[in-house]
C-alpha cells in the first residue's frame, strides 16, 4: 500500500468518529506528517479530550478551534495554522466536519436546510477559500508533478447519499437536509476542480461508508477503523484523472 507523504496536514471535526479515527492512523502511520492540524469547536471541552491526550504525546499534533459554519473563526484558525507553518505550505486539507439530522419531507423547515447546508456544504467553501494561499504555497514548493495528495489537496468528506443516481438505493433514510446539501458538497468539488486545478490543487470528495460511529449509528456496515484504513490508502494513490470526482472508501467512482 502506498504511503502519504503530506508533510502538513488539516483536518476539521477531529474531536470523535472518522474525524479522530483519522488523526489517530495519521500519527501512526509509516511517516507520519510533519504538523497535523486538528480542529474542532471546543478543542478544551470534554468531547476533545481523547484528542487532548493524543496532543500531550504527539508534539507534531496541533490543536486549533474552529467551528466550520462561523467564517470569523474560519480566518482565525488559518492566521494561527499559518504562523505555526512559518513560511511552509499546507498540503493536506480534508474537510471532515459534518452534520446530520433524521427529517424527512414532511418533517424538515428552512433553519433545518440552512444549518445543514452552513456546516456541510458552505463550511468547505470557506474553509477552502481561507486555506488556499497555503495549499498554493505547497503547490508551488513541491517538485511533484501532476496532482496528489502529498503536494496539495482538499478532500471533502462526502457520501453516497449526495448522489442523485444513487439515491433510490438508500431512501430508506429519507435524510432530507443532510442529503441536499451533500449533493451542494459534491457540486462544490467538481467547482473547486476545474478552478483550483490550474494552482496545482488537487479536489476530491470522498466517501467513507456507512460507518458505526454517533452520525452514522450503530446499525452501520463498517467500524470506524475499517472506514479510516481505507479512506487513507486510497489518498496516495489519487492524482489529476480523479480530480474532481466522488469515490469511495475503497477507491471507486460513485457516479453524480
């Protein structure tokens, strides 16, 4: 399996599920990156603790508040991740942070969609527009050619159930808002794509399965473990010809 060799890497919602799962795996792995950027809303509260732990034994692990639908602290957590970087750049910026909420057609109301949409979908975009000087910086001091993960990239942590093709298989989780703006996500990769492509940025969205974790439930298909191997096998192997596109968990195309 190859290896990842992002040097810097940031990840959001890190506090539990495949966010945590993932900085665990990150720190343990063959080549561990040289900063990890973890961030959450309340990185002191009791929900980081695991997190807090990690960080007192892993000095390359970096602890950053950041709540994905407030831009002010968007713009705060990227001057804090940019001083730390002292000059590097950011390879590696995977938007994970996500919300979900059991309503269906009948059930869900406009506050429902937007809070969806703010945290799933507008999250990313300013997570991306407030990261970009750095995921350009990478890009431009990297000597790989062509697109991947270990020069610069923004993975969006997607699902399935954002593909409209796809969505007759899983209805049986009407999920209504998380769906919509999943979809909106996945339209915000492919944009992200064709525009970023030319700084020499890679865009993907991702599926990690339907995992057993606190959104996921205990009913899913795959631990969290499972999800987060497969997740980080398939990031050193994407390049240019996946720009752009929704895979999942084991590499494969899930068509729009």
């Amino acid at each position: 399996m190859a290896a990842l060799r992002a040097r810097t890497v940031l990840l959001t919602g890190s506090n539990r599920g495949i966010g945590l799962e993932l900085v665990k795996q990150l720190l343990g792995g063959p080549r561990p990156p040289a900063w990890i950027f973890a961030t959450c809303r309340d990185p002191e509260g009791p929900r980081a603790q695991e997190l807090r732990d990690l960080a007192s034994r892993h000095p390359n692990l970096v602890l950053v508040k950041l709540d994905v639908a407030n831009p002010s602290a968007i713009a705060d957590a990227a001057k804090i991740v940019e001083g730390k970087l002292k000059g590097a750049g950011l390879n590696l910026l995977i938007n994970n942070a996500g919300i979900y909420a059991q309503v269906s057609l009948e059930t869900v109301d406009s506050e429902e969609m937007i809070r969806a949409y703010r945290t799933n979908a507008v999250g990313p975009l300013l997570m991306a527009q407030a990261f970009l000087p750095l995921l350009k910086k990478a890009a431009q001091n990297s000597t790989e050619k062509g697109l991947s993960c270990s020069k610069a990239a923004i993975i969006n942590i997607s699902t399935v159930m954002g593909s409209i093709q796809k969505t007759s298989e899983s209805f049986f989780k009407p999920v209504i808002s998380y769906r919509c703006s999943k979809a909106a996500l996945n339209m915000l990769t492919k944009c992200q794509a064709l525009t970023y492509g030319e700084a020499g940025i890679l865009c993907v969205a991702l599926h990690p399965g339907w995992v057993k974790t606190d959104m996921g439930s205990q009913e899913a298909d795959l631990t969290v473990d499972t999800s987060v191997r497969g997740l980080l096998s398939v990031l050193p192997v994407l390049s240019e010809k996946h720009s752009g596109n929704l895979l999942n968990w084991e590499g494969k195309v899930i068509p729009w």
